[in-house]
C-alpha cells in the first residue's frame, strides 16, 4: 500500500495532537509516531542528539518532564514535501506550558524540522530537530559564550 499526501496531512494532524500532549508532560502519544529504527534521530533544545529508538525514547520522557498543563496553540507551516519514500515537515509551533519549576504558562516557539518515511502502511518520524531560533540571531549568536 502507497501512502500519499493526504495520508500525510492525517499523521501530521496527530503529531499535532501529540504534541499538546506533550506540553501536558505526557510523551507517549508522540513516541507512537516515531520508528522504533535504530536509525531514528532527535535533536531537541535540552540536549545533544539522541541516535536510535532507546536514546530517543529516553530524551522525549526527559523532556517532556519539563513541560505541564499546556498545549499546542498553533502552527506555522513553513514547508511540506511528499514523496512516496520520504515526507518532511518545517515549521514554527506556537507552545504553551508551565515549563521547569515555573509556575505561570508561558508561550513557546520552536522552529522545527521533521522527516517522516513510510513504515507498515503508516507515516512514522525518522528524524526531528527543534530549536528555539524563530527571529533573525546577530552573527556572534553562534559563539559559545
């Protein structure tokens, strides 16, 4: 069976709602989207990148332990491509969470990028990277400080 573009948008739309889920410090319905491969990637604004389904699972719990009771707000889609071996994803997520020891909601923004293949008749994430960088950065932002 051949997934197309509107097979996509339908994952896309439970990644999405998985990742309310995830403000909420619940992990697992975006850990369902992932390959369980080993060469599944994250790279995420805590930490280095994590390789392989064991190191990714273990990062998204971490993480997601830092965020509670928020949500997804929205999403600005930058770019989208399908293809029958390979979808990606770019776009801006508008979060909000009570974030670490915080105690007030707080809007988020992550520019993220996210790379899905096809697997059992279903489209599962094989990569994601997000960063916080969502507004032009001065030259020396890429200096370690």
């Amino acid at each position: 069976m051949s997934l197309d573009a509107n097979d996509f948008d339908q994952a896309v739309e439970k990644y999405h709602l998985a990742l309310g889920e995830f403000m909420k410090g619940n992990p697992a319905p975006a850990g369902d989207l992932y390959s369980k491969g080993d060469d599944v990637t994250l790279g995420n604004p805590f930490g280095p990148f994590a390789h392989g389904w064991k190191q990714v699972v273990e990062t998204m719990e971490k993480a997601a332990s830092y965020y509670r009771d928020g949500d997804a707000a929205g999403f600005e889609n930058i770019a989208k491509r399908v293809t029958p071996e390979l979808a990606y994803l770019v776009e801006v997520e508008r979060l909000r969470s009570k974030v670490g020891g915080r105690s007030d909601v707080t809007p988020l923004a992550l520019r993220v990028t996210t790379v899905f293949r096809p697997e059992d008749g279903l489209w599962k994430i094989v990569h994601r990277h997000a960063d916080p960088i969502t507004t032009t950065q001065p030259a020396d932002s890429v200096l370690r400080r």
